[in-house]
C-alpha cells in the first residue's frame, strides 16, 4: 500500500578487482595495500515519473542513478588498518589511540592541515590500538545515494575543519601512502578539498556531508558522497583538479540527483563548469589559466558536425566524443551564457535557483 515499507536481507559477496573500470580496485604500496571499495553492494532501480522503473544496466561512461536513502555501515578490517568511509565515524574512541583522537579534535578546529598519522608513525605498531586482530568500524550516512570507503595498513591521515555558512561542523581529510606524501603533492590535499568545498557552499548550497575524505589510490578520479578516490601519483596543479573535479559532484549528482546513465552532460558538465570558477578563486588564483583559450579553434571543435548532440545518451556516442560531449562543451555553453549573454549576477541567481530547486530529487533536461 502507498507509504508501506519492505524490509530485505540479502546476502551478498563481493571480490574487489585490482583495477575496475577506474571506480575501484587496489594500489600495492611499500607499507601494505590501499583498498578503494566502490560499486560493492546491491541496490534499487530508482523509480521516478519518467520512465517508471529505471533498469538501464550502468556502462563505464554513463555512470549511475541512484535514489537516496540512510546508511548505517560497519566495517570490520585488520586492526593495523585504517578505514576511512562516506558518512561519519561514530566510534572514533575504538579504532584510534588516544593521542589521535586528540589530533582529531584539533584538527576539527584548525584552519590548517593537522597529521592525524604522521609518515613515521605508519610502521609503528603504537599507531594503532593493541589487543585485538581487528577492529570494527562504524560509520553513519543520512540522504545519501551511495556510500564508499578505503582501508589501508599504509595510510597517512590528516585532517582541517571546514567553514561552511550555516556554521555547521564539518572536517576535510586526506588518507595517503608515504610515497604520496609532500608539500608539492597529497600533503596539500586537505587544503584543496577544504577551499574547493568552502567556495561551493559559499557560492551554491551548502555541502551536506560530515565530511570531505579524498583517498589516494589506483583510482585516477572517482566521486562518492563524502569521499572520492585520485591517483596517488598526483601533485600540484592536476592535485588541485581532480579534487576539485570529484568534491564538485557533491553537488552534481550528489545533491542534485540527475539521471547520469543517460544524461551525463547534466553531471559532467555542470561540474565542469563550477570547477572554472572554484579554481579562478582558489589561492589568489594560483591554478588560474595564464592564457586564453582560442576560441576560433574551440568554435570549430564545438561545431564539428561528426559530433552528436549533447542531449544525446551515451550509448549514442562515440567514444572519443565523450569528453567533448558530456564535459567541455556543455561546460563552454554555461561559461558563455554566464559571461556574454545573461552576465554572472543573472546568471548566478538561476543556476543557484536551479540546486535549491531540485536538491535531493530527479530533474530532467528540461527542468533545467
């Protein structure tokens, strides 16, 4: 009946591939494997007003739709282990020593990166609790549409607070290999999540997570709520990038839940286009492109008649289309609209409409 509830059970496994189709897998490191679990559950068709039961099966470049829902997520591993998720660790007291859990608190009020887990520290047995062979991990998740998480006996952790405009508590974190490490590299990527999400919330709709975790893995760039997965051997600016790039689809499709299987432009490229502004405003304009784009070349590019439409689903497009077609270009068509047509104040208010309008729910191409 309408408003009536069903409970399952379902028993299920799971064998995580090295490398799965850059959403999953596992990096060998010098202290131990790094885990990046995605994809790793059963779950529902969305059901919505369109297309009644939505039963596409997912390809590697039309990406998900998923409804949202409450997760509640415990996670058992080998206690030399540190296990980072989607949601909130609930039972930080069992699974951290006593001086991390300082660190932690610290961190939860620090404008700057504080090692939770230093490089020292990471074969150092004192790093984790003693007694027990494993330890179980707790972690909880409200209005999401998914939930990953990363395990690894060889991760550093840091952490800094986020500010967000309500005033709500959040942290960024970053969990890392020693190889990973560096000024130039991860050490900087508490910092590039913690701006990246401040100027979103500040300039869109507040990030709605507990936290912002970024793993380094075998993973190049992969988003999730809460927690996304970059390639370990990132730095500097393509750091900056992909971090930015994967907390950007907190909000697309995170927080406005469009149909990525067949509409990807309205994920790929909505987030392609707030990533132009996030990195023109991060650090006084450290990452800022120093030249202009040609854009007789661009013009060209964007008119090629072999390329489909935008509207297109991704089935129907070529593969060396898919970076034009669902990033760049639609990306390129919001920037002009911004810049030359309506101008950033109209423009700002409608797109910023547009996310309060349909946060946590399923538009279509032509609601936007």
């Amino acid at each position: 009946p309408n408003g009536g509830q069903v409970k399952l059970k379902i028993e299920y496994s799971f064998v995580e591939p090295n490398y799965g189709s850059d959403r999953t897998g596992y990096l060998d490191t010098k202290n131990g494997k790094i885990y990046t679990i995605a994809q790793w559950y059963p779950r529902m068709y969305v059901y919505d007003d369109i297309y009644g039961w939505n039963a596409l099966p997912y390809t590697g470049p039309g990406e998900f739709y998923l409804e949202y829902g409450d997760f509640d997520i415990n996670i058992t591993a080998p206690a030399n282990h540190i296990v980072v998720s989607s949601g909130e660790l609930v039972n930080p007291q069992e699974v951290y020593t006593a001086e991390q859990q300082k660190r932690w608190a610290q961190a939860a009020n620090s404008e700057q990166t504080v090692m939770i887990r230093n490089e020292n520290e990471v074969t150092n047995k004192a790093s984790r609790p003693a007694g027990k062979s494993t330890l179980t991990w707790h972690f909880k998740l409200k209005n999401a549409r998914d939930a990953s998480w990363a395990s690894s006996a060889a991760f550093m952790i840091d952490a800094a607070k986020m500010n967000l405009p309500s005033g709500r508590k959040a942290m960024s974190i970053s969990a890392y290999p020693v190889e990973s490490a560096g000024n130039d590299a991860w050490g900087r990527s508490t910092e590039y999540t913690k701006k990246s999400i401040e100027f979103n919330s500040a300039k869109w709709y507040e990030f709605t997570y507990p936290n912002a975790t970024t793993v380094a893995g075998i993973v190049g760039g992969m988003e999730y709520p809460g927690i996304v997965f970059c390639g370990a051997r990132s730095k500097g600016r393509s750091l900056w990038g992909v971090n930015d790039h994967e907390f950007g689809h907190n909000w697309f499709p995170m927080i406005v839940g469009s149909n990525e299987r067949l509409f990807g432009w309205m994920d790929e490229g909505f987030n392609t286009f707030i990533n132009t502004l996030s990195t023109d405003a991060f650090n006084n304009g450290e990452y800022k492109p120093k030249t202009s784009p040609d854009m007789h070349r661009i013009g060209d590019f964007f008119t090629n008649p072999t390329t489909e439409p935008i509207l297109s689903a991704v089935d129907n497009l070529k593969e060396r289309n898919n970076g034009t077609l669902l990033y760049s270009k639609p990306s390129a068509g919001l920037v002009l609209l911004r810049e030359q047509i309506l101008g950033p104040e109209r423009f700002d208010l409608a797109f910023k409409t547009y996310i309060n309008r349909w946060a946590f729910k399923h538009p279509q191409p032509d609601d936007f």
